[in-house]
C-alpha cells in the first residue's frame, strides 16, 4: 500500500497512476520532466501524435488538488514539462 503523508497527515486518496506520478516528480530532484517523458515513464506508452499529453495536464491538476501543501511546489514550465521545485526556488 502506498500512502503519502503532507505534515505528519494522511493526504487524499492517490490514485496509482498519481502516486506514480509523484514519484517522478520527486525521483527528478528538480529537473524538468516533459510531458511525453511523463507519458513514457507513468504510463507506459510513447505518444509520437502529441495527442495524449493532455493526460499529463490533468493527473497534474488533480495531484495539486490532492496535495495542496506541495502545489505551489509543482512548477509548470512553458512549452518543456513540470518539476517539483523548493518554495525557495522561482
């Protein structure tokens, strides 16, 4: 059972897929993660079309719902991915 804990309380339910994703997230130690790598990596699958990396863009939203503390901490970075940065960093 994978659980995530935000201040020592258990955080919303994490679908496996948004569990997966955060482990991306933080396994990358700051690097940018493009949507396609995202894909390729928590998904399983390479989309050459570009046409599912909308899936991407929504299992973000809903882990930044799930997880508000650490929102503000997933950056979106235009035209290349997403990175989990420090409240420190712009």
């Amino acid at each position: 059972r994978h659980t995530v804990r935000w201040d020592g309380e258990p955080a919303s339910h994490l679908t496996a897929k948004g569990f997966a994703l955060l482990v991306a997230l933080l396994k990358a130690r700051g690097r940018v993660l493009s949507r396609e790598r995202l894909l390729e990596d928590v998904w399983g699958y390479t989309d050459p079309e570009g046409t599912r990396t909308r899936t991407v863009d929504v299992h973000v939203r809903r882990l930044r719902e799930k997880l508000p503390g650490l929102a503000p901490s997933i950056r979106t970075v235009k035209s290349a991915g997403y990175r989990l940065s420090r409240e420190d960093e712009d």
